[in-house]
C-alpha cells in the first residue's frame, strides 16, 4: 500500500524532467519558425517551411532520445522504491504488534516489480515519440496560420511570428492515443507513472495477503477525491463475499476497473486489515471532514477539491509562462534582423513582468487556503543525462525573466 502522500510526490522529480523535455520542444519549434524566415516569395516560403519541418522533427525525437535514456533509469528506481515502501506499509500492524519484525520483497515479487517498471517505462516512451509528430503538427499549423494573418494585411511579420510562438508554447508537448485521443505530455506520462507504479504495488499486495491468509482490506483516503471514490474510501471491505457489516471489496470499490480503486490516475490504494490487530485508520468525523467547505479564499468558502482545482491552474498558467519565455527567448537568439530581435525583447519582458503576476496570484491564494506552493508543479529541475552531463533548459530562460522584471520595475 502506498498513501495518497507519497502518490502525490513520488514523481515530482520525473515531472521535472518532462518540463524540461517540454520547454525544450518548444525552444526547438520557435527556433525552426525563426529560420523558416520571412514571407517574400509564398512558393519559396512553403518549400522552406516544410525544410525546417523535417529538420524538426529530427530535432524532437533526438531531445526524446535523450530523455527517454535516463528516464527509463528514474523509473526503475521509483518502482523498486515504491516497492519496498508499499510491504513495508502492508505488513506495519504486524509490526507494530510485534508479531512479526519487517516485511521484504519475494522474489517473484521483485520480478514483477521490475517487469511492470520496464513496461511502464515502454508505455512512457511510446506516448513521448508520438509528441514529435504532434509537433511537427503544431509547428506547420501555427505557421500556416501565421501566414495568412500577414497576407492579410493585418498582421506584421513580428506580430504573426509573436502568435505562432506563443499557439505553440501554449499547447506544449502532446502525445496521442490510438484512439486518436490527446493529452498535454506532462499530464499523460503523470497518469502513465502514477497508475503504472500505483497498480504495480497493489498487486504486490494481493500477492503479500494471499501468503498470509488475509480475509479483508482497509481502503485510503484523502482530501479532495472524486466523489465516486468518497462512497468507499478509508473503509474496511471483506475480499471473499460479504457479512458481518462488510461490503465485498471488489464490488463496492471497483477494483480492477479503469474508474475504480487504483485506476487511472487514482491516489487510493489499500492494505490488509486483521481485525483485532490492526486499528482503523479513519474514523467517520475524518472521512466526513474531508468533504466540508472549510477554505476561505475570494470572499467564498472552498472543499479542498475546490482548492486542488484551483491550485492545479494557477500551476498551469505559471508553466505556460516558463514556456513562452522559452519560445521567445530561443527565437531571440536566432532572430536575423534587429528589428524582430527588439521586438521579441519586448514580448520577452511582457511575458516575465506576466509570469511573476502569476506566481504572486499562486502564493497569496496558497497563503489564504493554508496549502503549500507545490513547487514541483511550477519550477524547472536541472537534470543529467547518460554522459553525466547537466541538461537544463529553462533555468537560464527563468533567470532572464528575473532580470526583464527588475528591468521593468526601473
């Protein structure tokens, strides 16, 4: 059994590598706009554009090469991790009670461990080469939209370029589905790893309570779950049948579907209950607790769903920030003309002066609500790669915003 705690940060290091695999196909995308040059002959322009589109997307699955390299590595660690912490938690009544002194991985444990840490990591990979394509996509419609605003007439060069950037760093990565499906890159691998790893210890539990005779299960709880997880969790459930005021695990909890306990994208997880031993680890006021409106922020009273929400897109609305500054700021290193590299310095300090508003508007809601900056949401990691070599794209972008806010402020 894993908390709903450790669910919520065992990954904020892996999320900090995907940002800077985000900002850095960002960065590769305005770079590429930037030498496609500027509409003077349409024909030459169209022939150049699809150019840069094939060097692109070289450009992206190279950066997903790189990633995916000492990714694989990260998740075999946070699996074995998980691992030991998810027996280790299972078996603390035991412990406690003294009947027994630690709990260990079996073999077969192990082997399935590793087994589901390396398909997860393949699952990983193959949703991240999808975000080449995708955008290599995002990159010919920006331009082509780019296009038609300035022969429109309406638009200027510096301006038409200005939106294509920012169109693509507002979408960010994507990987796509089979089904045709979409989702931002780091919210897909997020669900990938959580579920992944989630539904991996879940089954070194069952595993751990057939060999000891385990008869019921007790379900976590958190703030803020949906609410179709709020009719089940943090209770005790009878795993064979039912009786003796126990519901049946499995119907009650709908363990083993994609909406239920442990499905995708769920924090909940459960661990075995031996009545007489083990003590419930929530009581009806807790689990009632978790649902008051209790939070006052904006002259309203908030549930800490409500909060998470809100909190999740003051996040959002930060990262986009980081990633248009990217944009521009790659741009600028490869503008051919003062004019455009003046213009985007400008754009450049809008988007900082934009992106400290934002942060401010994160911490005083933060500081209202009683919750903590969940930094791992927001901030840009310095990472290595295979070489041993540090890889960070957005710490140096991010120190420029400073310097064009203190400029600004003069």
């Amino acid at each position: 059994m894993l908390t709903p705690e450790y669910l919520a940060s065992f990954s904020s290091g892996y999320l900090g590598m995907v940002d800077n695999l985000n900002e850095q196909i960002v960065r590769d995308i305005a770079r590429r706009m930037i030498k496609t040059g500027k509409v003077t002959d349409t024909a030459k322009w169209q022939i150049k554009q699809a150019q840069e589109s094939g060097k692109l997307l070289d450009d992206i699955v190279a950066e997903v090469g790189r990633f995916t390299g000492y990714s694989d590595k990260h998740v075999k660690e946070l699996f074995k991790e998980a691992g030991v912490t998810g027996i280790r938690n299972d078996a603390r009544p035991l412990i406690d009670a003294g009947i027994i002194n630690d709990a260990k991985l079996s073999k077969n444990m192990s082997d399935l461990l590793l087994a589901n840490a390396k398909k997860t990591s393949g699952d990983i990979n193959n949703l991240t080469m999808t975000t080449a394509v995708k955008s290599q996509q995002l990159y010919m419609q920006s331009l082509n939209e780019a296009l038609l605003k300035i022969q429109s007439g309406a638009f200027s060069y510096q301006e038409a370029l200005r939106y294509a950037i920012r169109k693509a760093a507002q979408a960010g990565g994507m990987v796509l589905y089979d089904s045709g499906a979409q989702m931002s890159l780091d919210a897909a691998l997020r669900m990938a790893l959580l579920t992944g790893l989630n539904q991996t210890v879940a089954t070194l539990t069952e595993m751990y309570a057939d060999d000891m005779g385990v008869e019921y299960y007790e379900t976590t709880a958190h703030p803020g779950a949906r609410i179709e997880h709020t009719y089940w969790q943090g209770q005790v459930f009878k795993i064979h049948g039912e009786g003796d005021g126990y519901r049946n695990f499995y119907d009650a909890t709908g363990y083993g579907t994609v909406t239920g306990l442990c499905g995708a994208n769920c924090r909940h997880s459960f661990y075995p209950y031996w009545p007489g031993i083990s003590k419930p680890a929530y009581t009806k006021e807790m689990l009632d607790d978790y649902s008051v409106a209790k939070y006052s922020y904006d002259g309203n009273m908030l549930t800490e769903y409500e909060c998470s929400q809100i909190q999740r897109r003051f996040e959002r609305a930060i990262r986009e920030s980081k990633r248009i500054l990217c944009g521009y700021d790659s741009a600028i290193q490869y503008a051919d003309d003062t004019e455009t590299e003046q213009y985007l310095k400008n754009e450049f300090q809008k988007e900082s002066v934009k992106l400290k508003k934002r942060e401010k508007k994160l911490k005083n809601f933060c500081s209202e609500t009683g919750r903590s900056v969940d930094t791992a949401r927001t901030q840009v990691y310095a990472v290595k790669d295979q070489n041993g070599n540090i890889v960070n794209y957005g710490r140096s972008t991010s120190m420029k915003a400073v310097w064009a806010n203190r400029k600004a402020r003069k």
